[in-house]
C-alpha cells in the first residue's frame, strides 16, 4: 500500500541554509577587517585576502563536518559563532594598530580560533550521542574540581590583575575554569536529573510559594560553598557568580520551583554583602561601580574607576551609528581587546552596532532553548539547557559591568574578546549544542550510533510460540539506553521541528526492557498524539 507524503517525510537539514548565512558571516568580517585598515592607515591591509581564506576555510571546513556528522544539527550555531569570531578579530586587529608596538594579537587569535574549531569538530566526531555524557557524571564533578583547583597549585598557578585563575606552562597562560563551566554543566545535569524527584517533594509553604524541605537544602549549599571558595582562594567575582548562576537555573529548569530562584538570590546576595565588607578587591570593584564618577575614585591607583568611565565616554562618543571601524580611540581604555572589548564596539560600530551583537548571542540562547525544548530525554535538555545559559548568563556579566548595570567581573566577552581559554570553550560548547540538536531532530531510523541502542516494539508473539523463543528474539538495550523508543517508522509522521525522540506510553512497552532517563514527570505528547 502506498504511503503518504505525511508519512514518509523526514525532518529538513536546512544545510544550504546554513552555508549561505555562513557566506555572509565571512563577508561581514572580512568587510571589518578591511574597513579596519581602511580607517587606520588608508590601506587595505595586505594580508586580507589570506585572512579572509582562513577564515572562510576553518568555516567551510566545520560546515561540511556538521553536513557529514550531523547534518539535522540547528543551521543558526555556526554562522553566528563564525561572524561573532570574524568581528571579534577585525576589532583586536584595530587596537593593535593603535599600540606603539604591533603585537599581531589578531593573527595569535585567529590560531587560537583554529584550535578551537578543531575541538568543536572533535567534540562531534567523538560525542556521537550526548547521553553518553551522563555516564561520567560524576568524573565531570571530579574534573571540574581538579581544573578550578590547579590556579593554587605553587609553580603553574598566576596571578594577574589580582585573580588567581590562569596557570603558566612556559609563555603559554591558560585559564582552566572555562573548561571547567563545561565539565560543571555536565556534572549538574547528570545530578540534577538522577535526583530531581528529591529536591521537588513538598516542603513548607511561605507566603504563598512552596519552599524545599530542610534536608534538601544540600545541593544549593555546596554550590554556594564552592562559588564562595572561587572567590574567597581565586579573588575572581566573575568566575563565582557565572558557576553558581549556572547551578542555580539548571536547578530551577529541573524542578520547576521558583522557590530555587529565591533562595538562590538570597544565597548570591548574602555572599556578595558579605564579601564586599571582608574582601579588599570585591570591595574596590563595588567601591568603582557605585562612586564612579567621582574624582576621588576615578585617580585611585590601584582599583579605581578610570576604566570603567573611559569605557563609557567611548560608547557615548560612538552615539547612534558609531565613529566607523577605525575612525574612534578605543586604545584610551585599558583592555580595550579584551574586558571592555564591547565598549570598544560600542564607540565604533555605536549603539545599533551592539544591538546587533546582543541579538547574535540571543539568537545562540534561543537555539540552545529550542534544541532542550525538542529533546525527550532530562538529562538533554538540561544540558542543553545548562551550555546555553553559560553564554547568556557571561554575555550578561560582561556588559553589564561595562555599562555600570553590575560591577565589574572581570569575564570576557564570548567569542569577540581576546583569550585563547575563552575562546576554545565557547567552540567546545557550539560543538556540544549542534551535537544535541542533531539528536533532537534526527529521525529514530537514523539514530544507531553504536554507542546506544535504539528499543523497538516486539513484533506479535505467535500462536503457540514458547515465552522463552519470544524473549530471546526481543532487543536488547543497556542501561544507558535512549529514550528514542518510538513506535515502527512507517506508522509515524514527522514534521520540520517536531522532537524525534518521543516514547510510546510507558504501559505499551515491551516487558523486560531496561529503564531509560525520561522524565517521569514530563507530560509531553508522546509521538502517536501528535
């Protein structure tokens, strides 16, 4: 019998979308980057055509890896973390032109940029499914201790600017606490998933909002903890606040309780009062941020204002539309390619310019949302979930402490600012999220990864078959196995963006088969409701 369209369509791979977008990312920063030297010393620069080709080709080249890998993964990741990048370079490139010595921090950024690409394509090739994540929970846990802990180590640990978070191999200087957002990320997902039954039983209520039990209280203690001992061991505000912030939104998007989102606020803001009183440079940062204009805190030396305020002079020089590429003086502001890149682009490409960059990071939270929204398992969407917020919550800390929103962290902007750590982990994370959203949408047929068996409907026992023949002839899954167990192919039908992971009801499957991570609480339409 004939099958109908409906029947035999399968999601879209919107792979050409991709590369046409990816096409105009490349343009965009290339464009900048002439535009850069243009506005500097009335040339375009000599190597822009090489610069344009190692662009182009690092992008291609991750492009067709995701086409061949993970061709359903989300279209929008890469053309937004390219142009992201691609801008990011053009403006480092425009304060190292401003310098009295030229340092060609851009091209040291662009090999960083290529490290970080090939880890994103490594993390694809490697992860062929996310949930084989969740078997190393715990040894994520242990990883992210051992990474935040090697800065106090004598020897490889260095303090610069008063943080005690990078450690020196030779002239190499690298940051382990962004490696270690991620290993935390995986670590929360897996716990909060396993234990998440614990932390929504009813507790007492107050003024209306139900609170969790006292016992339950452990979890967002030691997270407060550990975020406290960041900052307390490591003297670094943004680190603390990004991992509990991270800790606390996965908790809430796991029990769905706003009570976490209170407590977590009430832990963050006792923290903070009492780190600004005990703390010298938590207290200058706050001391910076609520005095700044005042000429007492604009000429202290050190930890005074004078940053903070050039940076905002610069985006009010900028104005509307902005000085043009090349045409401002971001060099007047220390770390202009760095802490206060943003204020850089916000002198130079003005306000419309970093509506623009906000919406690009917007759009990278909105994709991350989606896949975790599409996904069937909890762990996933946790974890999608959880990588996503990352950026958001980062890109928040950095511009709101240098729009004076928040005091100053000490955080780099994700993907423009210059730092090979910075760098490298954002690309880890895009390969994580196409990874997962690959999942999220490929069809069940399409999902034997090896790593993870797909479960089937048992076919009809026949009259008189022995119990033991049937069982013998039923799959088999570990006790990993995905939450793909769908009814046969031919009886389903698939939409551009619906989940592809839908489980039948739980009394429909076969007995015998080996329990998986799906929410038990998750009352989404399976996919013969749809």
């Amino acid at each position: 019998m004939n099958q109908s369209p409906s029947q035999t369509a399968r999601p879209r791979t919107y792979r050409l979308a991709e590369l046409g977008l990816l096409v105009l990312a490349i343009a965009v920063a290339t464009s900048a980057y002439a535009l850069v030297g243009l506005g500097v010393e009335d040339t375009i620069p000599a190597n822009v055509y090489g610069y344009a080709a190692w662009l182009a080709a690092l992008g291609v080249i991750l492009h067709i890896i995701v086409w061949i890998k993970a061709k359903y993964a989300d279209p929008v990741l890469v053309p937004i973390a390219v142009l992201l990048n691609g801008l990011g370079l053009a403006m480092i490139y425009r304060v190292d032109l401003g310098r009295k010595e030229y340092l060609g921090s851009a091209m040291t950024q662009l090999v960083w940029m290529t490290l970080g690409v090939g880890l994103a394509i490594a993390v694809i090739f490697v992860i062929r499914d996310h949930r084989w994540l969740r078997r190393y929970t715990y040894v994520s846990g242990f990883g992210a201790l051992v990474f935040l802990l090697l800065p106090l180590i004598p020897g490889i640990g260095k303090t610069i600017n008063g943080a005690r978070i990078w450690i020196g191999v030779g002239p190499l200087s690298f940051q382990p606490g962004e490696i270690a957002k991620i290993l935390l990320a995986i670590f929360f997902a897996g716990y909060l998933v396993t234990y998440k039954d614990q932390l929504v039983a009813a507790g007492p209520k107050i003024l209306g909002i139900r609170f969790p039990r006292l016992r339950d209280f452990g979890p967002i203690v030691v997270a407060w903890v550990a975020s406290v001992g960041v900052l307390v061991f490591e003297r670094d505000l943004g680190t603390s606040l990004l991992f509990f912030g991270l800790f606390v939104a996965m908790l809430y998007v796991a029990t769905s309780k706003v009570s976490w989102i209170i407590l977590g606020l009430g832990f963050f803001s006792a923290g903070a009062v009492a780190a600004t009183f005990l703390f010298s440079h938590v207290g200058q940062r706050v001391s910076g941020w609520l005095n700044a204009l005042t000429a007492e805190e604009y000429n202290k030396t050190p930890g005074g204002s004078y940053q903070l305020v050039q940076g905002l002079f610069g985006m009010s020089n900028g104005g509307l539309i902005g000085t043009g590429f090349g045409e401002g003086r971001p060099n007047m502001v220390p770390y202009a390619e760095s802490d206060f890149i943003y204020a850089s682009f916000g002198e130079e490409i003005g306000l419309a310019g970093l509506f623009v960059i906000l919406l690009c990071y917007l759009f990278i939270f909105q994709r991350g949302i989606r896949t975790a929204q599409q996904l069937r398992d909890g762990f996933g969407t946790l974890l999608a979930t959880g990588l996503s917020f990352t950026i958001a919550l980062q890109v928040f800390v950095v511009v709101g402490g240098v729009t004076r929103l928040i005091p100053l962290t000490g955080l780099t902007t994700p993907f423009l600012a210059q730092g090979g750590s910075s760098l490298i982990a954002n690309w880890m994370i895009i390969g994580l999220l196409l990874r997962i959203s690959d999942n999220a949408r490929r069809p069940v047929e399409e999902f034997h990864t090896g790593v993870l068996r797909i479960t089937e409907d048992p076919e009809p026992v026949p009259a008189g078959a022995r119990a033991n023949d049937t069982a013998a002839s039923a799959l088999t899954v570990d006790e990993d196995a995905p939450t793909t167990n769908l009814p046969p192919a031919d009886s389903r039908v698939f939409d551009d963006e619906a989940p592809t992971t839908n489980l039948p009801p739980a009394g429909e499957r076969a007995r015998g088969q080996a329990p998986n991570d799906t929410d038990a609480t998750d009352q989404r339409p399976t996919g013969g409701e749809r």
